[in-house]
C-alpha cells in the first residue's frame, strides 16, 4: 500500500478517516501496520495489502462463497477459459467490450471489485495512462495475492486491498468508473453492492456489473435446464431491482452465449428529475404536481356528478374548476384576511 492510501481509504462502516500505525515501509511502500478509525476498527496490512473487509464476521453467504473460492484458486486460470470457450466466445473480446463499457479514459481512477486473479484488472490497465489509477479488491487473500502477482510488472498505478464488494472504503465520487465481474450473485446483500458502486463513483461515471443469469424467456429449455444443472447460479435473477436510484442511462446486455448479464449505468444524483410542472392539456388539466400532490378528499356520487356539469357549462378544465371552487369556498369560510 502507498503510503498516501492510508488518507484516501475510510471505514467501510462508518466512512470515518483512517490513520495509519504501527507502519513498517518501504521507500513509500507501506509493508504492514494498521489502520485505525474513530471509532476504534482496526484493519491490519500485512505483504503491502490492507485488509480492509467488513463485516469483521462475515454472513454465511459469504462465509461460504469464500470457502468455495478459496478452494478452487489453483484450477480456476486453467480451467476459466471454457466459461467462454463452452459458447465459442473469445474470452478476450468479450472482456474488452465489457470494459468498453467503462468509457475510461487514461487519466481515469477506477475499482475494480471482485478482480479476482486479475483477469480484468491487466485489461482496464491497459487503458490507462501514468495517471490513471486502479484499485483492485476481492474478498478472497489467495485469488487476490494472484492478482498482485498478475499486475506486479504493470506500468500502471495498481492499489490491491481485501474488500467486501458492499461495503467499500472510500468517500463518496471517489471514482471515475466502477466495475465488478463474477461472484455477485452469491453476494449476501445485493442491492448494498449496487449502492456502494454508485456511492463511490462520481456523478457522470459508469458503473458496469456482470455474472450468470440465464434470460427468462429460456429458462424453459433444455438448454437451460443442462446448464442450471451444472451451475445453478445460472438460476439466479437478474437483480434489476437492487440497481440504485442514482442509475440513469441503465443497459442490460446478455453475453457468454446469451446466459451473463452485464448491466451497465451511469451515475446520476438522487432520483431522475423531470418537469412536473406544465399544464396538461385535455379536460382534466392540471400538472403532474398538482394531480399528486392536491388530492383532496372524495365527495358523494351527486356531489361528482353536478361537479362534471358545472365543469362542462364553464368550459374551465376539471384541474381549473375545483381550483377556482375550492379556493373561493376556503376563502370565504376563512375571511377575506387569508
Ligand atoms: C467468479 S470470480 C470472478 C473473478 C474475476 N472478476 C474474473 O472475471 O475472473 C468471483 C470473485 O468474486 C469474489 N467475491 C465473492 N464474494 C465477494 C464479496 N462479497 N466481495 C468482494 N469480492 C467477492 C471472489 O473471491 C472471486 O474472486
């Protein structure tokens, strides 16, 4: 770890600043030490990569998915190629476009989550310049110590750290672009990992995401069923609901033989904005904000019916009609001082 990471990182949890002790270095290379937040977490360093996972007990989803992947470290650059190969995808293409999808710039500063053995991570550095910047993290010490090694003779600025992909530390649009591919799926809070993406990325940057989801019009095939049966994360739903407000511009692509999604957005603030404010045209009239926000209380079936005819005789619309009866009916039960 850069010595000057030690002022970017927070608190996964609180996003308290964390200040580094007990630091051994070298030259500007942090060796091991700890980083301490306000509130009293403590994250240790240890061979350059701060371990910065929370929380400190994972849940079992997670707790599992980390046996699973610890597992499998040794096999899994051998035997990755036939996810694309299994289709007749070229696993670099399709890497690439993916990454396309990130509009990075050289200048960029970019999380990568979930990096795993870097597969990725040499491809989104490949499309940076001296001063761009990659963060690589994963919740996994042995696929992320491959990763290093994978990026160790990369010209580009890397910073690896242990991470859970849903709680993340650092500020808020602290990043150009974010994106995350495999594993997200047996994340044990979804809609956390969305949110935090869009948390970090500044507004105007791209969050892009992707793992197996077989598309709902062919879950009824054998061709689904074959490949369910041999990984049921291919049954996992596409989360589109756990997508963040801040999600504007949303694409959904399936890839991989049609069966991965990868869902692309960029980072927006708050809710969409729009003009709720324009008469409408038509006998109702009004505006969006008047129909949602003037709603009054419902009157007899006479009542409504004498109100369509009245309406009708004025030519007013209906928006016009109640506007003008109501406020005149207030004004005189209150007073002419109001
Ligand atoms: C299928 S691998 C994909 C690795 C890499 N992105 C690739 O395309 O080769 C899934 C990765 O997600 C990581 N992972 C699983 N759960 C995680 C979590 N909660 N936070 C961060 N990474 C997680 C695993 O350790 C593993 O490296």
């Amino acid at each position: 770890m850069h010595y000057k990471e030690a002022s970017f990182y927070v608190d996964p949890v609180t996003l308290d600043s964390l200040t580094l002790s007990e630091a051994v270095s070298d030259g500007d290379e942090v060796i091991s030490g700890v980083l301490v937040s306000a509130s009293g977490h403590r994250f240790e360093i240890a061979n350059g990569v701060p371990n910065l996972v929370y929380p400190f007990e994972l849940p079992p989803a997670d707790r599992e998915s980390l046996q699973q992947t610890e597992a499998r470290v040794d096999g899994y650059d051998r035997y990755l190629p036939l996810t694309f190969s299994t289709y007749g995808e070229d696993e670099q293409l399709v890497r690439n476009a993916m990454i396309d999808k990130l509009n990075l710039r050289p200048e960029s500063v970019v999380l990568e989550t979930g990096a795993g053995t870097g597969r990725d991570s040499e491809i989104i550095a490949q499309r940076l310049g001296t001063q761009g910047k990659l963060y690589v993290q994963d919740l996994s010490p042995s696929f992320l110590a491959r990763n290093v090694e994978r990026m160790r003779s990369n010209a580009v600025r890397t910073e690896p750290a242990l991470a859970n992909g849903y709680y993340l530390p650092f500020p808020d649009n602290s990043f150009d672009a974010c994106y995350h591919f495999g594993g997200i799926n047996a994340f044990a809070d979804i809609r956390r990992a969305f949110s935090e993406m869009a948390r970090v990325t500044k507004p105007g940057g791209k969050v892009v995401v992707g793992d197996e989801s077989m598309p709902p019009w062919l879950r009824d095939t054998e061709f689904s069923r074959v490949l369910i049966n041999s990984n049921p994360e291919f049954a996992y739903p596409l989360p589109l609901e756990k997508l963040p407000v801040q999600a504007r511009k949303t694409r959904v692509e399936w890839i991989i033989g049609g069966v991965f999604f990868v869902i692309d957005f960029v980072v927006g603030e708050g809710e969409p904005k729009a003009d709720f404010d324009f008469p409408i045209p038509g006998v109702r009239g009004g505006s969006h904000r008047t129909r949602y926000f003037g709603k009054l209380e419902g009157v007899t079936p006479e009542g409504k019916r004498l109100a369509y005819a009245a309406r009708a005789k004025t030519g007013k619309s209906m928006h016009q009609w109640l506007d003008d009866v109501v406020r005149q009916a207030a004004l005189r039960d209150l007073g002419s001082n109001e």
